[in-house]
C-alpha cells in the first residue's frame, strides 16, 4: 500500500478512533455490498418499461425508424 494512503486510512481510523485494521473491515464492509449486488438484466429492462416518453403516434416513429435505415434489404449478397 502506498505511504499515501496509509498514512490517510490512519487519519481517518483515529479519527473513527479505530485500529486502521478495523477501520479497513468498515470500509470493506459499507462498500462491497452496493458493489457486488447482483443485478438481474431481465429486471432491470422490465424497470425502463413504459419510460421512453415521445408523443408522436407509433407509426410516426415506426416512420421514422424505418426512413432512417441506409437499406430496405437485410443481407445482401456478397460478390
């Protein structure tokens, strides 16, 4: 460990007054949890649902999506 940060880790311990042993097992503990959370994809994409907000109808957008694309044809053939 660098001087720098142990010299700040036992700052910050006295001023806890805690080892800096005990002062890195509270660090350890208050962090690694929102760090580690298991996320679940399908979750989180249901929580964006419904939150795109655009007042055009859906076949203005479709509209759109579709006279923006560079080609009507999906695969083209290579020669």
């Amino acid at each position: 460990m660098d001087d720098q940060l142990y010299e700040a880790l036992g700052r910050l311990a006295a001023r806890e007054q805690r080892s800096i042993s005990q002062q890195v097992i509270v660090i350890l503990k208050e962090h690694l949890p929102r760090s580690m959370r298991h996320t679940n994809a399908t979750e989180d994409f249901l929580a964006l649902f419904a939150t795109w907000k655009d007042d055009r109808p859906a076949e203005e957008i479709v509209r759109e999506i579709r006279g923006s694309r560079k080609s009507g044809r999906r695969f083209e053939e290579v020669q």
